[in-house]
C-alpha cells in the first residue's frame, strides 16, 4: 500500500476552506450519507477549535460552492492534477500566472451565459460584457456584491490572498494530519478496499478489472468525510482520494452506466436472483437466512449474491462476526427502471 499523504493535506485544506465558507451547502451536500452532525463536520470543528484558521473574506469566490459545482479552486486542481498527485510548489507555480488563472476564473463563472455574452471580450476588459457579467454574478451572490465587482475590476488584488492562505492552510493541515493516531490513514485505505466501493468503481469507471487498486496510491481525506475521486483513466499508479468514512456509505458513487437493457433482463430472468431480490425488498438477511426463505443451498445463494452485488443490485449493509447482511440497492433500480421505461417507451412508439 503506497500513501500519497501530501494530497490529503492539500485537499482537506481546500476543503476546509469550502466548508468554511458554504457550511451549509456542505451540510446538505452530506446529510444522506451521515447519521449524525459529527459525522460530517468531526475534524472541521475540531480544526476550528485547534488552530482557529480564518480564510480572508476575499477568497470567498475562489471557494464558493453552491450545492452543484465544485468550487473554483477545487476544479482548477482537478483540471491540472488529472491524476490526482497534488504538488504544492507547482499548483503555487500556475497560481504565479494571474492572467491564466483569472482567464480560467471568469470561464468557470461565465461559461452558463456564454450566449448573453462574450467571455473573450470579459477578459480584455470590454465594459459593457463586463457589467453585464457582474449583474448576472451579483443576483447569485447578493450577499457578496462587492466581491463580484472586485473579481472583474481588481481581480489581482483578490489572487494575491490566495498564496500565503493555501500555504498557511496546508501547514496548519498538516500539522493536525501528523497529530492523529498512526495507522489512522491505512486504515481507512484497508477499510474502502475491502468495501463495496471498489467494485463500484470498476463498474463506474474502469472497464479492466483486472487492474489493482491496491498498486496504486492511496490520499485519504478527514474534512470530505464520503468522498471517492480517482482518475478517469489509470495509468500504472494514480492517486485514488478516499474520504476516512466512505466505507460506511455503499453504492453513492456508481454512475450505473454498466446498465442495460440486456443485463437487466440477465438478473430478472434468473429465477433464484428474483425470489433473493424478493426476500432482500423485506430486509437485511444472511446468506444463511436467504438459504431457508428460498430453499436453496448456502453455496448456490453465495454465488448469486455474488451475481447481484457485481451488478450492484445488493450490496453489504454490515458485518456481524463472519455472517456479512446484504440489503436491496435502491439507486440500482431506479437506474434499471429508467433503463426499462426507455425501452417500453420505444416499443410503444413503433
């Protein structure tokens, strides 16, 4: 197991920093997945209450999140950092370049209003676009008016907070990262691989499973507590950021893509898959448990399971001793059945 340790520093920073300013959005954003307040926000107030870091008020655009998009700058690393190896010295080498980086700004701001007006002429300056691009920006962030004019008219003024922030943030990150229990990292790391998250993510985004996720390099975030991002395409080593928790949640990062009309049928037509399924709609059971509502054995409902759980129409809700319960996968077939409607839909319009 390889740990990239310094991109869990710089991306809980970043996250602190959004969290800080869109603690609610966050809330939100987290709420689904958590069964408590600390759940989500443990090591935030921790963070708070040990080192009392104060992003500057001006930054607020750079981190803004407002429930949909990732913030600026958490898209500007992932457009720079498509592997996920974070570096410090060179994010702040491509920050040194203000015209780029504003350039990239005003894109992610102006991008949705690209037919009301022209970006190009934002960037050199054309006041007409320019007060029109501020009259947009300010009926979203009505409580931030005078940032938005300042993103536009005193743009270097705002980025030059942005270095000495991320460089004190990334210390302070670090020093609390250093302070926690040894292991703590590894473990969280072991918990996710031999979670269901992994198959999820070979179904999500990568076609070869007989690619190893434990060669590749590990982050692990404590203030994005369920987050999982990896690299859309893997190369022999990339990062795979995991957040301390995501092991807790099952089935929220696959994108169901893998479902077709064609394997949903495969499942369905199987009459043991559909009678577990059944029995599953009623509740969490064991293999063992399964084997006596549906009168087979143990071996044959263990590689049916193995069946469902691979398509990820089932998945593994807790671990009793060495009795593992699975339960129904509702975002499977809400996916399934909007695969299926599509279908109905054709052949009724022929």
């Amino acid at each position: 197991m390889q740990i990239n340790r310094e991109t869990g520093v710089i991306f809980d920073a970043l996250y602190y920093t959004i969290s800080y300013f869109n603690l609610e959005n966050i809330r939100l954003l987290n709420k689904p997945f958590a069964k408590n307040e600390d759940d989500i926000f443990e090591h935030y107030y921790e963070f708070v209450k040990k080192y009392a870091v104060v992003p500057p008020e001006n930054l607020y655009l750079f981190f803004y999140f407002g429930g949909q998009n990732p913030s600026v700058m958490t898209t500007f690393l992932d457009e720079n950092f498509n592997d996920l190896n974070y570096e410090p010295q060179r994010l702040f080498k491509l920050l040194e370049d203000k015209e780029k980086f504003k350039k990239f700004v005003y894109y992610y701001y102006l991008e949705l209003y690209r037919k009301e007006l022209n970006i190009e002429a934002v960037i050199k300056g054309d006041a007409k676009n320019i007060a029109m691009a501020i009259s947009l920006l300010c009926s979203i962030h009505t409580k931030h008016t005078d940032l938005v004019y300042k993103l536009f008219y005193n743009f270097d003024e705002l980025a030059e907070e942005l270095t000495p922030y991320l460089k004190l943030a990334f210390h302070k990150t670090r020093i609390y990262r250093n302070s926690m229990k040894k292991g703590t990292v590894e473990t969280a790391v072991n918990e996710f691989l031999n979670s269901d998250h992994v198959n999820e993510l070979y179904k999500s985004f990568y076609s070869n499973k007989t690619l190893s996720l434990t060669n590749q390099k590990f982050a692990v975030s404590f203030f994005a507590r369920f987050a999982i991002k990896a690299p859309l395409k893997m190369n022999n080593q990339s990062t795979l950021l995991i957040g301390d928790k995501c092991s807790s949640t099952s089935s929220i990062y696959a994108n169901y893509k893998h479902i077709t009309e064609e394997s949903v049928s495969a499942i369905f037509a199987v009459e043991i898959n559909y009678d577990i399924i059944k029995a599953l709609k009623k509740g969490e059971k064991n293999i063992t448990q399964l084997s006596f509502i549906v009168n087979y054995s143990r071996p044959h409902i263990s590689k049916h399971i193995g069946i469902l759980k691979d398509e990820l129409a089932v998945r593994v809700s807790r671990k009793d001793g060495r009795d593992l319960y699975y339960v129904i996968n509702d975002e499977y077939f809400k996916a399934a059945e909007i695969v299926m409607s599509k279908v109905f839909r054709s052949i009724y319009s022929e």
